[in-house]
C-alpha cells in the first residue's frame, strides 16, 4: 500500500534533504543518516525522497560536494576579494577562522570521521584539501616565501587549524584572539600584529581588513 503523501512532501526540493543529512551528519556522524530519520526529520513521506534522488547514495554525493562548497568558499571568496597582496590574504584567511559563520568546523571533522570508512568520501576530502593547501601555498608566495618553504608554511598552516578543530579545543576568544599575532609571526615573519595589545585589537584591525576589502 502506498504511503500517505504528508503536507511536507510538496515543499521539499533537493537542498531540503541535504540540508537534513548535512545537519545529521555533524551532530550524529555518517551512521545516524538513513532514510527514514531524515524523512522523519523532514516530516514526510520516503517516497517523497525517490521523487528527487534515485537512492541515498546519490545523495551523500551531494552532501560531499555541499562540504566541499560550503567550507570551502568562504576562505576561496575572502582571498580573492583580498588582492594581490599576500599580507591582506593571510589576515582574509585568517578572518574566516575568526568569525565562523560560513565555515563549520564541526562541518570538516564530520566529513574526517566519515572518510574513514568511505573510500569516495576519502577521495573527496583529499581533493578538497588539496585545493585549500594550495590556497595557502599562493598566499605565502605572494608574501615573497618561495618553493619549499611556501608549501611547508601551507602545510603547517592547515595542519595545524585541522589539528585545533579535531580535538575541539575550548579556549576562550580572548585567547585564541591575542595567539593570532604570534602564529602571523611564526608564520609569516611578519609583526605588525604584534603592536596589538587586546584581543579587541587584534579582533577590530583584522576584521575591518576584510570589510575594506570586500
């Protein structure tokens, strides 16, 4: 017998069911995704599913691009608009850690504990950090690091975000915000941040960096 339609069903496109897989899979990791809780959690019917996707597989594909998309165009959007000026890119960069409100982080440490036991999902983040490793990589040679020593500075840049995100480290703003100036001059070799004394500071000058530039 055929399932009831729910009121529910008519709404639903697409992005409805990724947004519902998205939102599980962070709070829930990839094991709690099945058909029936995010029709559930959608209020509608399974067969409103079938009508967008062929099966669940197609649409954990989507949910892999949606990651690969949404966590990383903001830091793609935030150098672009920076120039070509290697500093203004870095403080870009560094203000989409700040201010999280389009990256996720508990987005990527989903997306890690998936890949490990998904061969496609493996495949996906590789390529996805690949492509921010890189970013990193011009950034550092537009701020006049060349060969070696831009792609080790990249990597130790995105190892050790990665790193910080993984083990959901629970500082306070305050104090991530006044370690910033030091990983800029670990980083980078340069200092003017070091002439910031509040957390107010660093927060104003890097945050108003990007708004100028935007």
């Amino acid at each position: 017998m055929a399932q009831p339609k729910k009121k529910a069903d008519r709404n639903l496109d697409r992005s409805s069911w990724v947004a519902a897989a998205r939102k599980t899979l962070i709070e829930k990791g990839i094991s709690g995704i099945s058909l029936r809780q995010l029709a559930e959690e959608l209020g509608a019917t399974t067969g409103a599913f079938y009508w967008q996707f062929g099966n669940l597989e197609e649409l954990l594909e989507e949910v892999r691009r949606d990651w690969a998309d949404r966590n990383t165009a903001p830091f793609t959007e935030a150098i672009e608009s920076a120039g070509d000026d290697g500093w203004q890119q870095y403080l870009a960069y560094v203000s989409v850690l700040l201010k999280e409100d389009q990256y996720v982080p508990a987005y990527d440490n989903a997306v890690r504990d998936w890949a490990h036991s998904s061969l496609r999902t493996a495949e996906v983040l590789r390529e996805t950090e690949a492509l921010r490793i890189e970013q990193l990589r011009r950034i550092f040679i537009a701020l006049g690091f060349e060969g070696r020593a831009a792609s080790v500075r990249a990597h130790v840049t995105y190892f050790s975000q990665t790193g910080y995100n993984a083990m959901q480290v629970t500082e306070p703003r305050e104090e991530r915000l006044l370690n910033v100036p030091y990983y800029a001059d670990v980083l980078t070799d340069r200092q003017d941040l070091l002439r910031l004394k509040t957390a107010q500071d660093v927060s104003n000058h890097i945050l108003a960096d990007k708004r100028a530039k935007s």
